[in-house]
C-alpha cells in the first residue's frame, strides 16, 4: 500500500514527460512512415533486386528510415527530463523532508521512483517504438518484412534513455561540486552510449547496456541511502 | 515503553569547517512541549534534521522513541509527526490527494475525520492544488496532516515562520487540541518566542550550535532579570556580582542582566556598591531570551555614523 501510495506519486510526476517524449515520437515517426508510404513500392522493389547483400539491411529496413536518431533523441530527451523531475526538484522545492519522513525504508521510496521513471520510459518510448515498428511492418507499408534485429535495436536505443535518465538522477543526488565529481555520472552515461554505439552484436550492446545500467543503479543506491537531505 | 520520548548526547555537526551544532545533549521527556529556540542560523533546523535522520553526526548520537536517528524504522516514523520549515509540500497535489497519500503511510491510524475537521475549521478547499495555497494556507495543511495521524511525537520546525497574527493563533490553537490529548510531546523551534510562552512548558535555547538553556519555562522565567541601580554619584566602574551577563550605564544609572541571582544577593550588592535605590524591570520571554543570548559584556548602541 505505502510502496503503491509512492508509485502512484512517482507516476504522476513523470506522466506530463511521458505524455509529451510519446506524442513526439508518435507523430514524428508516423509522419516519417507516412513520408514513406508516398514513395511508388514497386520502385523500392525493383532497387532492392538490384543491390547486393550488402544493402540488404538497409533496404529492409528503410520504411523505419531516421526513426533510429529520433528515437534516440527522444529517449535521451524523457530520461533527461525524468532524472530532473524525480531526483532535482525535491532539492529546490524543499520537499525532500516531506518525502522521507514517510513510515517506509528509503529503499522503497528509491525503488518506486525508480519503478515510475522505468515504467514512464517502456511505455512512451518502448511501447510507441513497437508500435510503429508493427505499423512500418505491415504489407501495406513495407516491400519486404522487417528484420526483427531491427526491432531490437531500437529497444536497445530507447535503452539508452535508461541510462541517461540513471545519471541525471545520480547527478541530482551528488552534493559535490559541479566542476568535480557531480557530472561524472553523466560522463559515464555518455560513454556508455559511444561504446553502445560500436557494437555490431545485438548481445554486446545489450550487455554494454546492463553493464551501465547496474553500474549507475549501484551508485544511485549508495548515494540515496547514505545521503544526507 | 521509554519515559524520554526524544535523547541526544553529544550531537555534534560540522559542514565543512563550520561548526553547525556543538554537542548537544539533552533529554526530553514524554509529555514535554518544548519550544525550541535561538537566533537564525543558530542551529535549530541542523539539530531537527538530526533528530530525523536526514543529515549523518559528526560526532555523538541521538534516539527517537529509543531508536536511533540515523536507523529510524518505518514503525517508529509512524508514531512521529514532522512539520517542515516553510510547509514543503508536493505542489501539484489538491488537499484530498495529499490526504490520500498521507494516510497511506498511516494505516489504521489515519483520523480522517480529524483531518476534514480541521480543514473545514481552516476554511480552506479540498479540491484546490497546494500551490495555490499561500504560506499561511500550507501551514494550516502542514499542520493538519502532521495531527490526523495523531503522533505520539510532534517535531515542528518553525511552523509558524511568515505567518500573520491570525493565522499564527488558529495554528497554535490546532497545536493546543494535539496538547489536549494524553502523553504527547512536542519539539518545535521558533523565534517568536511569544507562541513558545504561550505553548510550551519546556525552553531549549541554542546559540551559534550550543544548547545555552535547557529548563522548564518558569525555571528561565524566573532565572533571568533586568534590574535598574540609580546611584547619587557616578556609578562603580568595576561589576562584581554572581550570575552577571551584561551592564549598560548612563550617568546615574546602572543596568544589570542577571541569570539566577537571587533577590538576597542583588540587595547586599546594592548597598556594597552604594546604590541609592533599585528596581527589577519588567521583560517578557523575548526580552530575556535576546538579552541571554546577546553576545557578552557591555551593550553596546549601533550607531551610523554621522548621526
């Protein structure tokens, strides 16, 4: 009950950045299939006969077209503003007395804001990301099925928003100075996202992500715990 | 169960180099309101924030309901209220959210009716958003959020900072019903000392991070007094006198702050130093709290210059 009082709190204050990042990526990556639709498919058809393997993928997956930096963006983006809201505002309204002196563990507030920012990123990015890769994949749309590594990386991508969102919440939580440690979490989020980058195995970038994310989810929690509010 | 509600020893606070608060070590028992007092910056909201747990000592320790601060449970949180300095609160949520939310952490101990009651007593709208509320609205929610819970403990930070007259007595007042109920003690800082007389019977007074009082109200009521020499000749450069804080002269007259010098021993001072007649000045609370606290030796006037 007191965990689900707190989520619920959490979700509401994550919801209007939710709203927002999946409206945006909605309408821009429908527009952009949309965009796609309006190009003759018999002649898409006839180009891909014409090359080679090697552009195979490529014009797989071109109904989903620059989905891969918009998405990126706006996953970047909603983490960004998710940190922000759940670990910087109660710093600058004062409210974080209010909030931990609540008949709960500081785990638990920790865990239901973490659960809130988690849940706000799969459905605005993760669900809408899946959504338009289900539309971009059906016959209508599509001149061949797309592969679903496709699907997967832009999973991978929207993961990134995770990490993002983790570091900013971990820069909130830093007392030190700006020009010392504090943006160090930031650093590694960026880090993380070039070495993400560079990985042509679906399943190293997914461990590069799970790395990062349990790194960065280790040094919130010690921060959280022991710091002083 | 524990006859002090609330314990530290040796609480000490350092913020870099700076000292915060100076081991502190007092004792509150349960049924003690105690008001709790000293300048800005003196150390009131450091010690609070201790108590709760929210800042780590640098030294000593101190318990809650005989729990540590810092390991405080979820079972001893709930039986403590805690009004914040300035009445943060989550700014989106109407009264009803908020009181949803709160009692959440309350279960089976949530006096709803309680709270409706105070907020229909308070005047104000369940549906509005706490941002729209002035500082003076927040306080009475503050408030009324702390009670209905009905804690066996009430930790106040200056709860009645920036609030007019009117507000300040119904918030006093909504103190007075939670004093009305058996067993409950109550810690809250101030500087208006008015609202400590007229609540409190139990005065810690910190100044720059050091508890400097620690009794009952009567007790420094009666302890500190102004008294006024009037001499028929200048009067003596040198003071020596038990329990002697500040003097202030003019040319016939002496001024005296006194802490626990008893009526005997201001008498046989008077007639060693000549003086021709005295009498006690009247001070209340806030009188005597700044004469205590103010810096010791000879008071001295701020003057611009060229004035």
């Amino acid at each position: 009950m007191r965990f689900f009082a707190l989520l619920k709190k959490e979700l509401r204050e994550c919801l209007p950045w939710a709203i927002s990042a999946a409206a945006f990526l909605l309408i821009l990556g429908s527009l952009r299939i949309w965009d796609h639709m309006q190009r003759d498919i018999g002649y898409q058809y006839r180009v891909f006969e014409r090359y080679s393997e090697v552009y195979y993928y490529d014009l797989q997956t071109r109904p989903l077209g620059d989905l891969g930096l918009l998405l990126f963006m706006t996953a970047v983006g909603l983490g960004l503003a998710l940190g922000v809201r759940q670990f910087w505002v109660a710093d600058f309204t004062g409210t974080w007395g209010f909030i931990l002196h609540r008949s709960t563990r500081r785990t638990t507030i920790l865990t239901a804001k973490i659960c809130a920012g988690l849940i706000s990123l799969i459905v605005a990015i993760g669900l809408v990301w899946s959504y338009l890769y289900w539309r971009a994949n059906l016959p209508d749309y599509s001149p061949v099925p797309l592969p679903k590594r496709c699907f997967i990386q832009g999973w991978l991508v929207g993961g990134v928003g995770l990490i993002f969102y983790l570091a900013v919440g971990l820069v909130g939580l830093s007392k030190a100075k700006w020009y010392t440690t504090k943006m160090m979490g930031l650093g590694f989020a960026i880090w993380i996202f070039v070495t993400l980058t560079q990985q042509w195995m679906l399943w190293w970038g997914f461990g590069t992500l799970v790395i990062g994310v349990v790194v960065l989810l280790y040094l919130m929690w010690e921060k959280f715990l022991n710091r002083e509010f | 169960m524990t006859d002090t509600v609330l314990e530290t020893q040796g609480l000490t606070k350092y913020y870099g180099s700076t000292l915060a608060l100076d081991s502190m070590t007092v004792k509150i028992p349960r049924g003690c309101i105690c008001g709790f007092v000293g300048r800005n910056g003196s150390g009131k909201t450091t010690a609070i924030k201790l108590l709760l747990g929210f800042l780590n000592p640098t030294a000593g320790s101190s318990t809650l309901l005989g729990c540590d601060s810092q390991q405080l449970t979820p079972a001893i949180r709930q039986r403590v209220g805690y009004v914040s300095e300035g009445h943060r609160l989550i700014r989106w949520m109407t009264i009803a959210e908020i009181a949803r939310f709160q009692s959440a952490f309350f279960p089976g101990q949530w006096d709803g009716k309680f709270f409706r009651d105070m907020i229909d007593y308070f005047g104000l709208s369940k549906k509005q958003k706490i941002k729209h509320f002035s500082t003076g609205e927040r306080a009475q929610v503050s408030l009324a959020l702390a009670l209905a819970p009905n804690p066996e403990l009430l930790v106040m930070d200056d709860p009645t900072l920036g609030l007019d007259a009117a507000i300040r007595r119904q918030f006093l007042e909504g103190m007075i019903r939670l004093i009305m109920q058996q067993g409950r003690t109550i810690l809250f800082s101030s500087h208006i000392l008015g609202d400590v007389e007229r609540v409190a019977d139990r005065i810690l007074v910190i100044d720059k991070g050091a508890i400097r009082v620690d009794c009952s109200l009567e007790q420094f009521r009666n302890a500190v007094k102004k008294v006024r020499f009037v001499f028929s000749q200048p009067p003596p450069a040198k003071i020596d006198i038990e329990g002697l804080l500040h003097f202030k002269t003019s040319e016939k007259e002496l001024e005296l702050v006194l802490v626990g010098t008893g009526e005997e021993k201001i008498a046989e001072w008077a007639k060693s130093a000549g003086a021709a007649d005295y009498q006690p000045v009247n001070m209340n609370l806030e009188d005597q709290f700044i004469e205590y606290t103010a810096p010791a030796g000879q008071t001295k006037l701020f003057c611009w210059e060229g004035i």
